[in-house]
C-alpha cells in the first residue's frame, strides 16, 4: 500500500477520517508524538496497528477521545481524583487509567481490565477523532522499540508503506509522550512520567502522596519496559564530570545547554541553549534522530535536571541506554 501524505484542511481530515473509519490506519499528530491511529472500537483495526508496528506483544493502547464525555462510555466508573485531574489536565498531555467498559475491545487493553484514556491537546487531533465519529486507539506512531516520532518524516521513515496516510501537522509542541496516572489504586501511582510535569499532577491533587513506578523493577505498564525509545547507534549516558570521548571513535553529543569541549564530537545537537526543559522535551526526539542518522559510532547523551520535564526526558534517556 502506498502511505499518503495528509494536511490539515477540512478535506484532508474527512479523508483521513474515512480511513479511520473503514478500518484502516492513519499515523496523525498530537501535542505530545505522532500517534498511529485505528478506530478503537474495532478490533481488527485495532490488531493491524501491533502488525504495523511489529510489536512482539500485545502491549495496551490509549484511547483518545474528542469529548470529555466520551470517558463515561469507555470507562465504568470515574472517581473524585480522576475528575479533578480530567477537569485541570485535559485537552492535555495526561493519561488516565480507568476501569473499562464493555465496548472496550479486549485488544486495545491487552486484555486488562483497565483502559488508558486521554483527550489530546492539538486540533488536528481532536478534528480527526470528532470526524471520524469513533474514538482513536493510538500507540506512538513509530516501530516498536524506536524513537518516537515527533515530525511527519519520522513516522514516513519507519512506517511508509504500512499504513494508508499521515496527517503531515508539523513539529509536535511537547515532543515527549503523555504522563500516565492511575488514580484508582489506594496511592495514586505515575505509571510513566511524560508531558505533564509530576509535581503539577501532585499540585492538582492536594499534595497528596504519588507513587511515581519509573524505575521499579515491577512493571506495571508495559512502556516501562526497558530498551524503548532506542536509536540504531549505541547510546551512553556521561556520568563522569570530566569526560572525554575516546578518541578513535566517531561519537555524537545530545547536549542539553552549549556544550563546552565540542571539538571532540562529530555531530552535536543541543537541546536548550538557554537550559530550558520545555524547549528540551520539544526538541529530544527529534535531536536524537538527526544524531542517529550522522553514521556515528556512539551518541553520548549529558544527563538533563531531574525536575519538571526533565524526569520524563531521563526515563527515555535511561530506556535508550539500556542495550546498548
Ligand atoms: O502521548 C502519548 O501518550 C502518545 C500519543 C500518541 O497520545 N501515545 C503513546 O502511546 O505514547 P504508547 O502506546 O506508545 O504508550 C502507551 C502507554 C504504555 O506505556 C502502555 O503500557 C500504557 O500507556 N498503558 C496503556 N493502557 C494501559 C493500562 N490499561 N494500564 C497501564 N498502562 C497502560
Ligand atoms: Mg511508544
């Protein structure tokens, strides 16, 4: 099949939503990556997304909804913490685990009983869904295991010819995946940390204690997996304050403010001049993705603050790091 390339004008919408509606696959933007869509409701379609991606496994997948209201048909109940995080959060980039519904297909959650819900903030989206008329099942649109894509290209690169059309909607404003909550366990638990700075999320809720499962050795979401995110060149993270690369080696630097000694890398990105963790979260994937197409021998990564944005941009670093 021949992917299209879509853009955001009514008529491209409609086509896109005829796609999504006949069963078919459209990769499309959001705030936080490209998702890869299929009509949630639909189980078929479901299943040709894990095919398109070649995921190993059935991993559960993100419900997107246009309307808030749409939560009370794909979800049985909704407690007080989920209507205050619904309320404040969304359109946004937060995730929220609830216990699902009948019309759920077993597919989408991976056969669990909980479903993972989020109203995107991005109109290209939120027109795509409210055309189509069904929610949107959607994973990040790229292969399993690989850099999310946080530009039409990147999604082209990895998925051409697999899926019918990409919505081309430009750069992704946060480029880092959603937040993922659980509000209905007796502790709250951050299942990954993403677009929505933990500390706002625990702000919203009164201060009250979250478990953040990150780094647990339990995994509790299956994009705590380790080895996600990967590039195609190994990927080390600078843990000593004095490091040289070595010098027989083609190495790459994803810095996140100017970098002092770049005469040792042969292709460098900077994330934030300015040491501005948004401005880094938005650039990340794409960074990475321009440094794993320079032929390097290895990517040195500087670890980013550990605060705001900076947690879920670590979590991936960490996830990138891991065989390599
Ligand atoms: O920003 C995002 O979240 C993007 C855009 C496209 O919305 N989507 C995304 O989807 O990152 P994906 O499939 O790459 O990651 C979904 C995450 C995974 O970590 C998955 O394990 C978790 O959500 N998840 C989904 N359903 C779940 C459930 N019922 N219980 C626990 N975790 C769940
Ligand atoms: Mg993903």
């Amino acid at each position: 099949m021949k992917t299209k390339i879509l853009f955001s004008d009514k008529k491209s919408i409609k086509k896109a939503a005829l796609i999504i509606k006949k069963g078919g696959l459209v990769a499309f933007p959001t705030e936080t990556v490209y998702g890869l869509g299929a009509n949630a409701l639909n189980p078929e379609a479901v299943a040709k997304v894990f095919e398109a991606k070649k995921r190993p496994h059935f991993d559960p997948l993100i419900v997107h909804i246009a309307d808030k209201k749409f939560v009370k048909k794909l979800c049985r109940r909704v407690n007080k913490k989920a209507e205050i995080l619904i309320a404040k959060f969304w359109p946004g980039p937060l995730t929220l685990i609830f216990p699902k519904s009948e019309i759920v297909p077993d597919i989408v959650t991976a056969g669990l009983k909980t479903v993972a819900v989020r109203m995107p903030a991005h109109q290209i989206a939120l027109d795509l869904i409210k055309e189509a008329g069904v929610p949107i099942a959607a994973p990040s649109a790229n292969l399993f295991g690989k850099l999310s894509p946080t530009e039409a290209s990147h999604v082209f690169k990895q998925l051409k010819d697999k899926i019918e059309a990409i919505i081309d909607g430009g750069k992704c404003p946060i480029g880092i995946e959603s937040t993922v909550v659980d509000v209905f366990s007796r502790t709250p638990k951050v299942l990954r940390p993403g677009g929505l700075p933990i500390e706002e999320i625990k702000k919203a809720l009164g201060g009250i204690k979250l478990e953040v499962k990150t780094r647990s050795r339990k995994i509790y979401s299956p994009g705590q997996l380790k080895s996600h995110y990967q590039p195609l060149t190994p990927l080390k993270i600078i843990r000593k304050k004095k490091f040289k690369p070595p010098l027989n080696i083609k190495a790459g630097l994803l810095a996140f403010k100017k970098p002092k000694n770049k005469k040792f890398y042969h292709h460098i990105e900077v994330l934030s001049p300015s040491g501005n963790l948004r401005e880094a979260a938005a650039n990340f994937f794409s960074a990475l993705h321009r440094l794993d197409k320079a032929h390097l021998d290895v990517i040195y990564a500087e670890k980013i603050p550990e605060k705001g944005l900076g947690v879920a941009i670590m979590d991936r670093l960490y996830k990138a790091e891991s065989l390599s």
